[in-house]
C-alpha cells in the first residue's frame, strides 16, 4: 500500500516541477530563439541591401 502511495506522490511531484519548472524554461528559450533568429534576420536582409545596392553602383 505504501508503494502505490509513494507512486502517486512521485508522479504528482513530476507533473508538478514538470509545468512549474520545466515548462517555462522551455517556452523562454524559445522565445528568445525566436527574438535571436529576428534580429539575424534583419541583420541578413539590411546587409543583402546594401550589398546590392553598393555593387549596382
């Protein structure tokens, strides 16, 4: 009985660090990914315009 007590304690502990913890770990890594990959992206395309427009003259 104290087996499937400790179970059910341990699975809720999990779930419990897992959408506390883990969760929005993972979605703040993401979101500053994603703010990164903009920004190199802005970067690539003003670079790629002034490339271009540098080499027409």
């Amino acid at each position: 009985m104290s087996r499937v007590v400790m179970l059910v304690l341990g699975a809720i502990l999990g779930l419990f660090v897992l959408f506390t913890f883990l969760l929005p770990l993972l979605a703040g890594l993401i979101k500053i990914a994603l703010i990164i990959g903009v920004v190199a992206l802005i970067v690539f395309v003003a670079v790629t315009v002034v490339g271009k427009s540098r080499s027409s003259q």
